[in-house]
C-alpha cells in the first residue's frame, strides 16, 4: 500500500464571487413622511413599516389572495405570510398579475432609449449579470418620485425602510465578518456605487425630467437594499426560451425563506400571472387555532449570502457550504462537484460530510499517485460505489487529516472574530446596531465547523489510526 503521509491538499478559503401603492390618493405629506421616515430610521427595520393598505391594493390590482392565508407579523417584527386552513399539495395560495410584477427585462425595453448608456456603463464595470438588477432599483426610484400617480405605493410603504445588508454594515461590524461574508458585503458595496454612478446617468435624461425628488444617498441605497432582497430570478416557463432575469412581485415578496420551503412559484397556465402554490399538503387542527408560516427557498447552503445580501441568520438550515475551494479545478474535479455548492456541504445537525467533499478531497491527494486517481476517477464516472469506497477507506486518514486543516483553520477564525466582539464589551447598540446579527452568524457556524464537523472528523481519523496500529 503506498501511504500519502500528512499530504495537504491545495485548498483554500479565498471567495470566489458568483454570482437574490394604492392607486387611490398619495399625498405629497405621505411622500415626505416615507422620506423621512427612509432617512432617519432605526436599525428596526419594520419600525415604520405599513401593510395596512397591502391587501386592498392586491384586491384593487386582480391580486388574488386565497381566504386560507393572511400576513402577520413574525418574530423579530418581521412580517410574513400565514396559513390557518388544511389545503392540499399545489393549492395556489397566491396569484399576482403580471402587469403587477417588475420584470427587468420589460422594464429594459420600455425604458432603452434612456437606459441603454448606463447600462452599458455597468457592463464595461464588469457587471454583465447585475445590469438589469439596476432597472429594478431605477424603476422604485421612479416610483417612488411619482406620489399619488404611481400604481406600487401601498406596496412601496409596506417594505422596509432599513436593511441589516452588507451595504448597510460600518466599519467595526465589516471588521467582524468572516471572509466569505466580507467579500460580500464588499462586492454588494462596489455594485451599489456602480449603480448609483449610473442612475446619475439615467436621471439626466427625459425619463426624469419632470421629477423634483433629491435622491441622496441613503435613498438610492434603500431602493438598492428592495431590489437585492425581494427580486428572484425568473425564467417563463413556456418553452418560448425567454431569457432567465430578475423580477419583483408584489405582495409575494411577502414570504419569507426557509430551507426545504413549503410554498413554490410557478406561471399560471396562460402565463399571465405569477403563482404560489404549496409544495405538499398541510394539516392542520383548525378547531385549535392552528397555524402554519409559509416559506419560500432563498437558495442552499450559504449562510454567508444570506447575512450579506438579505440580512438576516438561518440557524435551521440543514446544510452549510464546507467552504472548500479548488484553485483552477480540472474538469475531473468540477465533475466530482467542487463547484456545486449544492453537494458541498456540511450538515448542520451531526457535522455529516458530504461525499462530494470527501470525493474531492482525495482526488486531489491522489494526484500523487496518478494511476489511482484515474481509477477512481473512472470508479466515480461508472457509479460503482464499491471501488470507491475501497479508496476511501485505503486513504481514511490521508483525507480526515487534509480536511482538518482546512475545518480547524475556519473554526479558528470564526472564533478569533467572536472573541473580538466580545472585547468590545457594552458597545453602543444604536452606533453597532448589526454586531449581535454578525454574532449569530459566526456563533451558528462556530457550532458547525468546530462542534461537529471537526469532532467528526477527529473520531473518522482515531479509528483509522488505531486500526493501522493493529495492522
């Protein structure tokens, strides 16, 4: 047998970045309040929040609301989305119109005699992906400056006026992110100054010319934070090869996310609307009052997304990205799924290790011995489980000690990080309203990385030292 003693494979943590109104009266004072309200509020997000008027904009917009569902507040004062009645798999809970729904790619060929500039400006940036994001914050802000004559305001006044985004973060709370999160947090802070450098462009044009909005700062960072948080992205499903772009849809924004979602979005049959339907039946004990949230998927296995791009903690996800990356992976290695976030990943309940990271793991190992990579190459390619399974328990060791590592090394930074909030003793809370959020984050994945999958791999790596003793 030929050993691979205390090889290292060449991992490493380094981020590589992928790239989600009533049309009654709106008086000006109604306008300003928002405003000011945008300006000037707490880290709360919902402190100033309105959804009083929600449900009659969606019944006065052919929004169709199912009698077995209401919004509610949640806590933390978030709002969701609530059912109180048993309804079956594929129910539709909820119906947006499409003349309703933001969709960039609408919004580009309305609006490209006035755009077309800027967005080509965020292109030259490097933003290929991010330009027709930026119609959607353009389109808010418009909206936002039309008052009584825009048709979105009960929607607009239901969102919140502040984020716990990376965008929003300072510098002491930067500081504290992890680096996964803080490359970011940071490519979320280059985006938005991008945007807004084109949003100057777009707002010298006609489109704005009759608008005597001041759209300062803050104000073009919350549209931003609206857009990056509530928009998804959205493929018609009509077989028409419609082009894959973000979209915004009122009200069903509303859902909040959890991983595995009980609620699914799909086209209405004759593709006019925008549907959320259940994902499988629910019961529930009515005569008691009994009540279930619902939850779209916000995407798999990476908290550090979430923090920075939606603000908020998932400490029920079932999964986490292991955080291992390949520098220049060969097509060998992105077969076995070193670039599919989705398989590599630690469980969050027992720190289980997914095979594709053990798979990748020693198939970087074995580039030392190469024609046992090929056959296990060639093992993983024809499904036979067994040969694999053969070099993985040939190479227990080799692989658990490489792992570790990499495990103890992020579990060390996470905990250097949690030990400089703490000496920051009593901080000011209104000044560092996002420390406590950053904490939960890097507390959650401490537990996992250190608590689990480290101890894991310690008891994978005893049993293979003591039985090579034995031998």
């Amino acid at each position: 047998m030929i050993l691979l003693h205390c090889l290292v494979a060449k991992v490493t943590t380094a981020f590589v970045l992928q790239s989600t109104l009533m049309a009654g009266k709106f008086h000006q004072g109604h306008r300003d309040l928002l405003k000011e309200n945008i300006l000037n509020a707490s880290s709360d997000v919902t402190d100033q929040r309105d959804i009083s008027l929600l449900e009659e904009w969606a019944n006065n917009n052919d929004i169709t609301v199912s009698p077995a569902i209401s919004l509610s507040a949640e806590s933390g004062g978030n709002f969701g989305i609530t059912l109180h009645k048993s309804s079956k798999e594929l129910q539709t809970v909820l119906s947006v119109p499409k003349k309703v729904v933001l969709d960039s790619e609408y919004i580009r060929r309305e609006w490209i005699d006035y755009v077309t500039p800027a967005m080509e400006f965020i292109e030259r940036s490097g933003l290929n992906d991010s330009a027709l994001n930026f119609l959607l914050m353009a389109k808010i802000l418009k909206e936002y400056s039309l008052g009584e004559e825009s048709r979105w305001y009960s929607w607009i006044s239901s969102l919140p006026e502040t984020f716990d985004t990376g965008v929003c973060m300072n510098e002491v709370e930067m500081d504290c992110l992890p680096p996964f999160a803080l490359a970011i947090a940071n490519f979320e802070d280059q985006q938005l100054e991008i945007f807004r450098q084109a949003f100057e462009m777009v707002k010298k044009t006609d489109l704005f010319s009759d608008c005597d909005t001041v759209f300062d700062d803050k104000t073009t960072k919350w549209a931003f934070n609206v857009v990056t948080t509530r928009s998804w992205r959205y493929q018609q499903d009509d077989n028409d090869n419609d082009m894959i772009r973000p979209i915004m849809v009122p009200f069903g924004d509303m859902f909040n996310h959890k991983e595995p979602p009980n609620v699914v979005v799909r086209d209405a049959d004759n593709f006019d609307a925008v549907e959320f339907v259940l994902a499988k039946d629910v019961e529930l004990d009515e005569s008691k009052g009994e009540e279930c949230d619902l939850f779209l998927s916000y995407g798999l296995t990476n908290p550090h997304r979430f923090l920075g791009v939606f603000g908020f903690v998932d400490e029920t996800m079932p999964e986490v990205f292991c955080q291992v990356l390949f520098n220049n992976p060969t097509p060998e290695l992105i077969r076995l799924g070193c670039n599919d976030r989705s398989k590599m990943v630690y469980r969050t309940t027992d720190g289980g290790i997914s095979t594709a990271v053990w798979d990748c793991i020693l198939h970087t190992l074995l580039a030392q011995v190469p024609f046992e990579q090929d056959e296990f190459y060639t093992a993983h390619i024809e499904k036979d489980i067994a040969k694999k399974a053969e070099f993985h328990t040939k190479y227990a060791l080799e692989e658990s000690l490489t792992l570790r590592n990499h495990v103890e090394g992020t579990a060390n930074e996470l905990k250097e990080l949690l030990d400089k909030i703490d000496a920051l003793g009593d901080y000011d809370k209104d000044e560092h309203p996002r420390l406590e959020l950053i904490k939960r984050h890097n507390e959650f994945l401490y537990r996992v990385f250190h608590d689990l999958v480290l101890a894991r791999i310690d008891q994978r790596a005893q049993i293979e030292v003591i039985k090579r003793r034995g031998q």
